[in-house]
C-alpha cells in the first residue's frame, strides 16, 4: 500500500472531536436516592453496574454473550436478557452494532436479566431505534456482552473480534439522533456521488437509502448538487460524525458481511459510502471542499475492505494496520494494539488461534508498545518501524531537552499527531538508502536497548524553522515562507522541490516525473508569490516559468508540500546538503545510515550511548550512495555500532 494512502491524514488529531469515554456502561449517581448514593460514592469510578451477578463464567473458548432486545416501541423501557453462545458451533443468528460509547455522565436505564442497569445515552438511543415491535432481535454489543471490569474476559474476548464480527449476520452501525435533520441530505448526496463514480460500473444497482418516515422529502441521487450548494453541509456534518475516528470501527466495517449505517430515520448501505469516498479523493474539488481526518478514515476502511485481507492473509505486517489506524482514537491507549487483533496478518493465521500478540490488560502501555516494536523488528527483520517514531516538538523542555517516555526508538501508537513517513511500503515505493544490507540486531545488555550497525555520514550544522501543523486550506502563505527560508543557501529550485516534499508527489508516490513535479511547485509559488521566484532564480526563471506552464497546478504543488511539511524542520549540514528532518532536530545531530533502512535517520549522542530522533531526507543519501562511500573506503563514512536507548 503506497504511503498516499497510509498518510493522507497528517494531521494534528487533538483538534478533532472525540466522543469516546473510557466505561459505556455506569451509575449515574446524580439520580439515585442519597443513602445509594453515599454508598456508591465510596467506590471506584470505574464500577460497572453489571456486577457477578449479571456475568456468569464464559464455559469455553469461543463462548460469548448475546443481548436479546425484547420487543417494544416508543417510550416503553428497553428490556434485554444476556445469553450464552458458542462462536464456532451452530449459534443464534445475530447482528453486531458499531457505535461510539458516549458520555459517562450520561446514564439511562434499560432491564437486563431483570436488573436495573445503566447504560450510556447513545448506547440507550441506538437499542431504542433497533429494537421491534413485535419480535425479539439478537445482538452483539461490546460494552454489554463483555464484562468491562474483568480484564481477563476483556483480553479473552480481544481475540474473539474476529470471530464475532465474521460471524454476524449484518453489521449494525449507529451514528446517534439526527438532530438537525441532515441525514436525508447527506446520504441522497453520497448515493449520488457513488452513482456517478468511475466503480460504478462494477455495481449491478444504483446507490439508495433509506428512510423510515412516513413522507420523507423527495430525493436526487443521480446527480451531487453544485458545489455551491448548501446542501453540501449536511455531508461534512456525516463524515464529522464521531464514528469515523473511533479505533474499533475499523474491523468492524471491514470484517462485516455487510454493513449498514443508521444516522436517526436513515438508513444507507457501508459499500455506497466507501465508493462515494473513493470518488472524492479523485475529485480535487470535492476533496478540498470534504477534506477531513474522518473522511479520510472512511477512506482507509474502504481500501482496507477491499484488500479482502481474510482471502490474502499473507499480503500485509502488522505494522501495516498500526500505520493505517494512526489516526483513529481510542480511550485505552492498549487499544491501538489490541483494536488490529482481529485481522489477519502476514504471521498470524485467527483460524488457528494464531493473534500477532496476546491481549493483556494487566499489562502498562508502555510494556506492550515496547514488546509490540520488538515483535515488529523480528518478524519484519527491516527498520521500517523507525520511520514511525516521532516525538512531539512539545516535548522538548526548557533546556532545549528531548524527554523520552519510552525507549527512544519505539514508536507511541497514541500520539495525537501523525506524520507521513518518507519510507514507503512496497517494492516500487521504498527508497534504498542502505538495504542491500541486512539488518542485524547485536546482544544488548538491557532488553529495551537496541544495537545497530550503520555508518555516521554527516552532521548537522543549520537547523532550519520548524512548521509545525496547519490545515491544508490555509497552508498556503506559511509554505511560502518556509520554502524561503529553505531556500536561503542558494539552492537550485529542483533541489529545494524535492527535498521539502521528501522526493514524493503530493499522493506519496516516488516522483516519475521530474518536470511534472517542478512545474507544481513553480506554479504554487508563482501563485502566491510571483516576484520572489523571479528574483530567487533570475537565470532559471524563463524555464521555469515555461515547465510551470506546460505541467504546472498549483493545487498539486501546495499539497505535495503539506504532506511533508508538517512537524518537520528543514536543515544543513557540515557537508553542505539540504535536507529534512523531524521536527525536534537540533544542531550537532548526526546524520546516520543503519544497515537495512530505506531512510536515513537522525541520532543524537549522549555519552556512550545515541537517542533516535527520527528518519530524514537527504537528496544524495536514499539510494545507497553512503554505503556505497563506506565501502570504496570513503573517510568522511564511519562505520559505528550505535546503541539505542
């Protein structure tokens, strides 16, 4: 999977809405009496209400829960009851609902197995718009048929994801109320995009939806309005959805039968919304005017859907879902590991009971991320891993001082920020900085250390501004000037091209087209700026402005750009090389090359002993040129052993 599609979304995900809570399922101590109340009050906030008595013992290994939803209808109170099933036997037919768990703070109360319990309000929403009328439904629900407080059974029904969604008939996804009506809109607009898609042709029906009104409004969807339309709001409003950004959804969707989305009184099916979304990130325009991390999320559930991974368990490591999922959230930070459990792997084979790595709850984040790096090291026997290390410019004290929560060289899955790699996955779309050589771990005396062979090929000597994030749309004048403070060395604008978009189009492809790629960023430029690319390039000018011209878009330029901009620093070296590095380079960094990377990376010592700060770019470096400096017995090419910490 080329990293156009791993990366779209580097962005900052603290400005994103959440809407997850780290219990579905709780007491609301504000309504109960005060003699329950006190009592309550005296026990942990993490207390579920469905205690022992409502979670017997599961008896086997592929035992779960079924909610039966009772039938009922308007504002009668919701009634269920919790049975056994066994997954790999003939079981209930059930269907399996994706949702957000919603607020702690909002509590409402169902009967289960003739007990009061509590239940979170979208939660409580969702089985009120599912149950019927007149016939019980069986559903698989998490924050119900798993027993949250036991970590034991939470880790034990981890390995069951994939079992449990395979094994349901239809995938329910509640999106919540429809409060200001835009669901109509929205899905009339999405069935029109599909119907107009270039995949149309491989659907044997046009896209609809539907809707549980009486006399719902009349509906085009043959047609998307103008892109002037008001109506335009009501899908941004959809993919804003909180849904979208929620770690777990992604097997869910994508291990689904089938799979259909319920946004208040409407209802669509999951393939016209992944078609739709595949169309967008086409449409230049569209995808300007819809671009955000949910939707972009969609994306990856969509591509992923279509990998079929069940049928080609082999094609894709485990570091490849981590990669995929870095922009959804979780409330568990363990749960960036243990939400990918349920897809197969390149080495692990789920019929068998073969998982990449055994959920444990007992155990710290940070024991889990360290093993889950070392694991990836092993099986993958590359440095990949290294190209998703980075450590936020925040971190950096106010001694100018990196602080390390981890081992300097384990990637934190739950970092609020995500970078695009200039390592790609693929045999057409990796560079070759030094991988003829074999990656070769040494003995280390501390298990969470990590010794490599490489070589030290130069150092830095002029870190350059910063940029940290900023939206896409608005990114313009601020890549203007940092493009000229990159520039300030003299340059040639070819250079100065490729190394701030990392030698990569603005879809993350390695660059084919050297005219194509020059003319967007000449094009860019001109465009916001014309009279500083004169001047910068006086004897270049009239060809460049003829390329730009011929092949230039600007719009192409201005994301190409972005994509790598982002959290990075541009720099110098002792060498005399531009190039691009992490956003927490410093002066006196050392470029280096370890043996078995696509990338070169940025060390910096400390006593005896080096900190990883992140891959980079150096034009001259990416294609075995240092190793093979190093092995004509360059001088300026020392062969280290550097220790990791």
């Amino acid at each position: 999977m080329p990293s156009k599609f791993l990366c779209c979304f580097g962005k900052d995900l603290t400005k994103n809405p959440r809407g997850q809570a780290s219990r579905p399922i709780h007491v609301n101590a504000d309504t109960l009496p005060s003699e329950k109340k006190s009592k309550l009050q005296r026990k942990s906030n993490r207390l579920s209400i469905f205690t022992p008595a409502l979670y017997d013992d599961l008896p086997t290994e592929d035992s779960v829960r079924l909610l039966q939803l009772e039938p009922g209808s308007g504002d009668d109170i919701i009634t269920c009851n919790l049975s056994h099933t066994r997954l790999h036997e003939g079981h209930q037919t059930y269907e399996a609902l994706s949702y957000v768990w919603g607020a702690r703070s909002d509590a409402n109360e169902v009967i289960c197995n003739k007990q009061k319990v509590f239940v979170t309000g979208n939660l409580h929403q969702a089985l009120k718009r599912l149950r019927k009328p007149d016939v019980a439904r069986w559903i698989w629900v998490d924050a119900v048929c798993i027993n949250q407080e036991d970590p034991g059974e939470r880790g034990h029904q981890v390995r069951q994801m994939h079992a449990i969604y395979k094994g349901a008939s239809r995938v329910i996804v509640w999106l919540g109320d429809d409060f200001y009506d835009e669901g109509h809109n929205a899905f009339a607009i999405v069935c029109a995009i599909a119907n107009t898609s270039h995949m149309k042709p491989w659907v044997q029906r046009p896209a609809t939806f539907r809707s549980i009104r009486k006399n719902p409004p009349p509906t085009d969807t043959q047609y998307p309005p103008d892109l002037g339309s008001q109506l335009w709001r009501s899908v941004t409003s959809f993919f804003l959805n909180n849904w979208f950004v929620r770690m777990w959804v992604i097997q869910e969707i994508v291990l689904a039968r089938e799979a259909t989305l319920i946004w208040g009184d409407v209802e669509i099916e999951w393939k016209w919304v992944g078609i739709a979304v595949d169309h967008i990130r086409q449409d230049t325009k569209l995808h300007a005017l819809l671009e955000s991390r949910n939707m972009q999320n969609a994306y990856f559930m969509h591509y992923i859907c279509g990998q079929q991974l069940d049928k080609n368990p082999n094609t894709h490591p485990f570091l490849h879902l981590l990669d995929w999922a870095r922009s959804f959230d979780v409330s568990d930070p363990r749960d960036k590991i243990y939400g990918l459990l349920g897809f197969p792997t390149k080495y692990t084979n789920l019929e068998k009971g073969d998982v990449f790595l055994e959920p444990d709850y007992t155990q710290t984040v940070h024991e889990i991320y360290t093993e889950v790096a070392k694991k990836i090291l092993n099986q993958d026997n590359t440095l990949d891993l290294l190209s998703f290390v980075t450590h936020e410019y925040t971190s950096i004290n106010a001694e100018g001082n990196l602080k390390f929560e981890y081992p300097s060289w384990v990637p934190d899955w739950s970092q609020k920020i995500v970078v695009f790699p200039f390592m790609g996955f693929g045999s057409g779309n990796g560079f070759h900085a030094s991988t003829s050589m074999d990656m070769e771990q040494l003995p280390c005396e501390n298990p969470n250390w990590l010794r490599l062979k490489g070589v030290e090929v130069d150092v830095v000597t002029n870190a350059l501004p910063y940029f940290p994030f900023c939206d896409l749309i608005v990114a313009g004048s601020k890549l203007v000037d940092w493009v000229k403070s990159a520039a300030s060395k003299g340059d040639t604008a070819e250079m100065i091209a490729n190394t701030l978009t990392a030698g990569r189009c603005e879809h993350g492809w390695l660059l084919e087209d050297d005219d194509r790629h020059i003319g967007d960023f000449i094009a860019f430029l001109n465009e916001q700026d014309p009279d500083w690319v004169k001047e910068n390039w006086p004897d270049d000018y009239p060809r460049l402005l003829e390329i730009a011209s011929d092949h230039g878009n600007p719009d192409r330029g201005k994301e190409a750009l972005w994509r790598y901009s982002c959290y990075r620093t541009p720099f110098h070296t002792q060498k005399g090389k531009l190039g691009l590095g992490p956003g927490t380079l410093q002066n006196d960094d050392l470029i280096c090359i370890l043996f078995g990377a696509q990338v070169p990376f940025v060390l910096r010592p400390e006593g005896d002993y080096y900190r990883f700060i992140g891959e980079c770019y150096v034009g001259d470096m990416m294609h075995e040129e240092a190793v093979d400096a190093w092995k004509d017995g360059s001088d300026g090419v020392i062969e280290r052993v550097f220790e990791l910490r």
